[in-house]
C-alpha cells in the first residue's frame, strides 16, 4: 500500500490535485479583491472614498459581497433555453483554470516545477482554451432570449473574431523569437536581468526590433479579449443594461465576474511569461546556492510584474471612456492586424538573415 501511495504516477496526480485545489483558491481571492482593488482604484482615480464600512479599511467588503451574491436566488427566466443558460457562467470560469494549470509561476522547488503540468505545447495550450471564453458568453446572452443579451452577444463575437487575429499574430512572432512552445523554456531563456526579457531583447539581439510594439499590441488584445474598458461591450451598461448578463443574478452573475477577473491573471501571466522575463530577477540571475529562498524569490517577483499589469488594467478602466462600437473594430482591422503581420514578417525576415550568416 505505501509502494504505491509513494509510486511517481500516484504522486504526479496528487500534485495535480493540490495545485487544482490551490489554483481554485486562488482565483477566488484574486476575485474578490481584485474586485476591492478595483473599487478602491476608481475611489483614488476620481477623487472619492471607496470602500470603507466592512471590516477596516473596507477590506472585508468582498466576504460582505461574495455572501450577498451566495444568498440570492438563481433565477432562470421563462423562455429561455435553461441547459445553456446555467452552463454557460460554468464555461466561463473553466477555461481560466485550465488555462493556469500549465502556466509557469516559478523555477522547481526540491526538484518540483511550480506550475501543475508542464506541457511543450502549453502556449497552444492557453490560447485554445482561451478562445472558448467568447462560446461562453455568446451563449449565455443567446440563451437568455433578452434583445439587449442577444446585442451584446453579437458584438462580443465580433469583438473577439477582431482582436484575437493581431494576438494569435503576435504569438506566432514570439512563438519563432524563442524557437518553442513550452512556457517554462521561454522563462529560461530571459534570465540574466531586464536587459535579456524578451520585451528587450528582440531590439539589442535585431531579432525583432518592434518587440515592444507586439507587447502594446498583445496587451490591448488582452483588454479587448478579457471585455475590460473600453472595449467592454460584453456589459455596456449606458446603452444595453448589463449586456450578456442581464438576465442573471445570484451566484451565476457572480461566476460571469469570476471568470473576467480570472481571466485577467491569465492574460498578464502571460505577458509576463512572453514579454517580461516571468520569474526572473531584473538586475541579475538569482545564485542557484540560495535553493528554495531563491525560488521564493522568483515566485514573488512574477506576481510583482503580474499585479503590475493589472493595476495598469485597472487604471486604464477609470481613465478612458467606452468608445463607439466601430472605433474598436478599426482599431484592430485597420491598425492592430497590419501591424503586427509586419512584425511577424520582419522576425521572420531577421531570423533567415542571421540563418545565412
């Protein structure tokens, strides 16, 4: 019995099973205080107090807010196609976890890497299970038989068909700049200091010197992609109500919030990863003699870039207003997708060169 309790495919799934556990966890508490950090940001962006009556500070507001949204009734109104309906907050919030399980978070502790499956093709991985977050939605607002649910479906679709083509572009660019899929190779590969990130490197090495302008361009494809203003037109609550999510209420409008917030942790984890070194240190490689404390190390400094990114998220929601509908979709059709395609071929223009010399 302890043989195989101690066997290493008996081990490999119990490790799954804790880092699903954890990545669970997880994705709650960065629901529920990002949520906080949202409302306290637009308090300090506007020039007003946020929360500030639950718990000190107004730090136990999520707990008040998360019993609230447990407490109410899943409503599922007549009409509607009920199967999809309370399917689709689900298809929402699984992609997400899906999509965390293979991303790397730090370097391996006592042999172990810090992330639940390290799989070489877990770029492809991230953006396939990332696609399914429109399906998710559009059939939620489909399902809800609700004219302004079935709107905001409508453009959800073709918000996402737009931005995910100058991603997808800008991904294939990193994709043939690191020669591989696998995300922990692609940390490996920026150790060294700031100056050996991708988001650097491509100009000092003339592998790609627009590297920068893929890492704009993924980040505003990552807004549009995770319906974050000004590209919210998933919600829209000056001209369709709550869009999508009109016609929930209760702990399915609440997973809807969970699954855009969570994710937001999976598209800056991945800027992180491609762009910004993921775990490792800006001024130098951490000594390999420091061992755990050293991947601790490294642990905290991919959340210190990931939660950069999202303040910069959020930041961007209180700045800029909603623009029109078509504004965002020339954006990408006539600015987006022709740039980064010019950046795709000057990386593979770059790289035959080098090849020849």
């Amino acid at each position: 019995m302890i043989e195989f309790l101690t066997s290493e495919p008996v081990l490999a799934i119990l490790r799954l099973v804790i880092y699903l556990v954890a990545i669970l966890a997880f994705v709650g508490l960065n629901a529920a205080y990002l949520v906080l950090a949202e409302r306290k940001g637009a308090g300090w962006f506007q020039r007003r107090p946020g929360p500030v009556e639950v718990g000190p500070w107004g730090i136990l507001q999520p707990i008040a807010d998360g019993l609230k949204l447990i407490s109410k009734q899943t409503i599922v109104p007549p009409g509607t196609d009920g199967l999809l309906f309370r399917i689709a907050p689900a298809m929402v919030l699984a992609p997400a976890l899906m999509c965390l399980v293979t991303i790397p978070f730090g370097d391996t502790v006592m042999g172990m890497p810090l992330v639940g499956r390290n799989i070489d093709v877990g770029l492809l991985m991230v953006f396939s299970f990332g696609s399914i977050n429109v399906f998710a939605i559009m059939l939620g607002g489909w399902a809800s038989r609700n004219k302004y649910a079935v709107i905001s479906a409508a453009r959800i679709v073709s918000q996402n068909v737009a931005y995910e083509i100058p991603m997808l572009l800008v991904v294939v660019t990193m994709m043939m700049i690191t020669g591989t899929l696998n995300l922990q190779e692609v940390v490996t590969q920026q150790a060294g200091g700031f100056w050996n990130w991708n988001v650097f490197r491509g100009v000092w090495t003339m592998t790609n010197p627009l590297v920068p302008v893929t890492f704009v361009i993924f980040f505003i494809c990552m807004l549009a992609e995770t319906n974050r203003a000004p590209f919210d037109m998933a919600e829209a609550e000056s001209e369709l109500i709550a869009g999508a999510f009109t016609e929930y209420a209760g702990f399915s409008w609440g997973l809807f919030f969970m699954g855009e917030y969570a994710n937001i942790v999976v598209g800056c984890s991945m800027a992180t990863v491609l762009f910004l070194g993921g775990w490792q240190s800006p001024i130098g490689t951490v000594p390999a003699s420091w061992g755990a404390l050293g991947s601790l190390l490294g642990v905290g400094f991919f959340f210190a870039k990931m939660y950069a990114l999202i303040f910069v998220v959020i930041w961007i929601r209180w700045t800029f207003p909603r623009t029109q509908f078509y504004g965002l979709l020339n954006l990408s059709w006539k600015i987006l997708i022709p740039t980064s395609l010019f950046t795709l071929l000057l990386t593979g223009a770059l790289l035959t060169i080098r090849s020849l010399l």
